[in-house]
C-alpha cells in the first residue's frame, strides 16, 4: 500500500471514528445547511455545553469541523463543517419556501451577491435586505460581480422590516445581523465581511465562498 493510499484509509477510519457517536452526528446534521455557535447548538440540541465542546473538539481534530471567531460579538465563536469533509455522508433532505431572503448588515455587498448567485443556481424566487441598510451599494461588489460575470441587481439596500414576509426562508449571511435579529434565522453563514478590508481580493473571497454555500443550499430548497 503506497503512502498517499495509507493516508487515505486512515483519514477515512478518523472520519468515521468521529460520526460514531449519535450526539456527534446529531452536531453535523445541524450544521448540514449553515453555520452555529456552540451556545446555538446546545439550546438546538438540548445538550449541556460541556458535552457540546468534547463532541465538536472530536469532529475538529477529525478535520470535519472549524471554528473561527464573530465579527460581532467578539466572544462567540461559529462553527462550520469544512467544504467537502463530509460528501455523501449528510443527509440531504429539502426545505420548501416561497422565497429565500439573504440578510446582512448593510444590504450592500455580501447579501446582494448571494441573492444573485442563488437566482442562477435557483428556481425559487431570492431577495434580500439588512438590519442597518446603507444608502448604496458597496462599489467593491459592484466590481467583483462584474469581474465574475454575474448579473447582480443594482437595488437600493433595503431594511429587513420592509422585505420579509411568511414563508421566507431566511439566510444571514453576516455574523451582526445574525445576532441581532429578534428570531433566528433558518440558515446562517458566517461570511467574513469585504467591506471592512475593501480589497478586490476580499470581495473575491467573499464571492467565493458564497458561490460554494449557494452551490451546496440550492438543491435543498424547493418551491413551496
């Protein structure tokens, strides 16, 4: 057996090793469609917080989860399953929704491009809004669309008061707006945000990401 095939059958006894536990499991399967704080999954889960962070410790060093600080508060951590780690191994299952609305802060850059992506990838209609809008678009992601072909609406960012409606299935898209909403959100990404570096690079990455979040979300969600 050569090194790289040695490499593999161990990664894969690590991997199932982690998912051998039902907690553990239960952990990935929420985190199948987005992002969550420890403190989220053990009020989901209804786990105490100390058996929370041995399971997630597990499915870390198995290199299935990582961790990566709030951009809001500080303090809270969110945890994602890392692209890939886990293909054919989550169940699928589907969401019905009359329409999915991406939410941020500003409504200016990260939630415009998600809502852009998800209507190329998407039967089901997209909108999007933020809890604090700004007075325009963020000219970085203006250009970063332009520079991945992707037609983005040139909307005026609106408050999320004036666009939400029953039967939305809600995407935060940024770590403030995902803490400040007054009910969770259905779905959330913890997306860095590009404005605050205002590079074209962090704008790129920001589309990057959300292009594979949106790719990975869409066959999920069906028309209600």
């Amino acid at each position: 057996m050569s090194d790289d095939q040695s490499w593999g059958v161990t990664r894969r006894a690590a991997v199932h090793a982690a998912l051998a536990d039902p907690a553990r499991l239960q952990v990935v399967d929420t985190l199948a469609l987005g992002d969550a704080s420890p403190s989220e999954l053990a009020h989901l889960l209804t786990m105490p917080s100390n058996l929370v962070a041995h399971h997630l410790g597990v499915l870390e060093q198995a290199g299935l989860v990582s961790r990566h600080r709030s951009e809001g508060d500080g303090r809270r951590t969110y945890v994602r399953l890392v692209p890939g780690a886990l293909d054919g191994l989550v169940p699928g299952g589907t969401r019905a929704a009359h329409r999915v609305l991406f939410v941020c802060t500003a409504n200016s850059a990260r939630s415009h491009l998600a809502a852009a992506l998800w209507r190329q990838a998407s039967d089901v209609p997209a909108a999007s809004a933020g809890t604090h809008p700004a007075d325009r678009l963020a000219a970085g992601a203006v250009a970063a669309a332009a520079r991945h072909h992707l037609p983005m609406r040139r909307l005026r960012p609106r408050a999320l008061a004036d666009v939400h409606r029953d039967g939305d299935l809600v995407v935060t898209v940024c770590d403030r707006a995902h803490e400040e909403l007054p009910v969770p959100a259905d779905v959330h990404w913890s997306v860095p945000d590009p404005v605050r570096t205002g590079t074209s690079d962090a704008f790129d990455a920001a589309l990057a990401e959300l292009t594979d979040r949106v790719e990975h979300l869409a066959p999920l969600v069906v028309p209600a």
